[in-house]
C-alpha cells in the first residue's frame, strides 16, 4: 500500500506539472499575438507634371525671317544648344557652340536645315525646332501729308488703303492723286534687283476707279503721301 500511494502521488503531480506547462505555454502565444494591423489609405498618386507651351506665333505664308524677329531654337537631345535668339541687324543669330548662323531673308525651314547641317560637325543625327515666337521685321511705313505717319506692323493683309486709314487718312493738303509706294528688293531678292515704285490715286479708289492700284504692301514697303 505505501508503494501504491507513492505512485498515485507521483501521478497527481505529474498531471499537474503537465497543466502548469500547457497553460504557461498559452499565456506566452497570447502575449506574442502581433498587434491589429493598421487601416492604410490608397496612396496619393502625384499629378503629372504640367508641359508648359512654347508660345510662338503663326507666320504668314510668304514669311521671312527679318530684323529684330525672335526664334526659339529647339535641339531634341541636346537641350544645352537650344536657346531663344532674336535676330541682330546685321541678319544673324548666335547659337551655343554653333557661333553666329545668317537667319535673315531664310523661311523658318531653310534656317532649320542650315542649323541641323552646321549642327552635324558636333552632334550625330541632330533634330532641331525653329519656332517664331515673335514676328517684328514685318512693318511698312508711311509718311508725308497723313495724321499718324509712321511705321505699322505688317499682318497677312493690308492694302495702300487700308495703310492710309490706319494713319489716320490724309490731311487736307494732300495731293491725293500722286501718292507714291516704294519697294525695296529686301533680304531675299536675287542679286541687282532694283526698287520699285507704284502709283497710287486716293480720288480714283474713292470713287471707285482703278482699282488695281490699291496693292497688298510687302514687308519693307513705304507709301509717301506728298
């Protein structure tokens, strides 16, 4: 009997050392539970990056590039070389690396291809933008016997007339029927080109007569009222 209740005792102690180590062995899961995870947002995305537009203006078909115009020059690949250049008196422009370049009397497309072929002596394949962003060569002018003589800028259409108008018509001492137009060759006309004179009756258009002589002006024209 002693031997019996020896084991019993062994028994009973087992089991509860056994209880002890399973419950012990709980407590320690509950503490290593990781903590709820947090709520996130959808990430804010950020907005593209605006492209801001090259302003520019659009030239008239027969334009040529003059005096005092501003161009944007636009190298691709190579950014280092573009730059904005207005053109100085003497009908050129100066370009990074490429030094000074003849833009005067060049449509904005001859001035691209002569800037990509100076262009290939340091850059491999080159494509470049030119972009008018400011017209100023284009005036004509008119003097003598008006209210407003002067120079005007020149759009895509002005007649002999419309030019009188805008300086404000012609002053009572006007000989009206000798009004003279001037044409100067410019930039762009073949070699010895001579000027050319117009004349112009502001009596004849007034009623009606010979109007063929209001001429659309060109760039460069003077109209002299004596």
């Amino acid at each position: 009997m002693p031997k019996l209740n020896r084991s019993i005792t062994c028994l009973v102690v087992l089991t509860m050392l056994a209880g002890a180590a399973v419950a012990l062995a709980a407590g320690s899961q509950a503490t290593r539970q990781p903590p709820p995870a947090s709520k996130v947002g959808p990430v804010p995305q950020t907005p593209p990056a605006k492209v801001t537009p090259v302003p520019q203006v659009t030239p008239p078909p027969d334009f040529v590039i003059g005096t005092d115009d501003v161009l944007i020059l636009m190298f691709r690949r190579e950014k280092d070389m573009s730059a904005e250049v207005t053109v100085r008196p003497d009908g050129k422009i100066t370009l990074p690396l490429l030094n000074d370049i003849q833009a005067a009397g060049l449509t904005p497309n001859q001035l691209r291809d002569r800037v990509t072929e100076e262009s290939k002596r340091f850059v491999e394949d080159p494509a470049v933008t030119v972009v008018v962003k400011q017209i100023n060569s284009r005036k004509v002018y008119i003097t003598g016997q008006v209210n407003k003589p002067g120079p005007y800028p020149l759009g895509d259409h002005m007649t002999v007339m419309q030019l009188i108008s805008i300086a404000g018509g012609v002053t009572d001492y006007a000989k009206k029927k000798n009004i003279v137009i001037i044409r100067d060759p410019g930039p762009g006309a073949r070699p010895g080109a001579q000027t050319t004179t117009f004349r112009f009756n502001y009596e004849d258009i007034q009623k009606l007569k010979n109007l063929a002589s209001n001429i659309e002006l060109k760039p460069g024209d003077t109209v002299i009222v004596p």
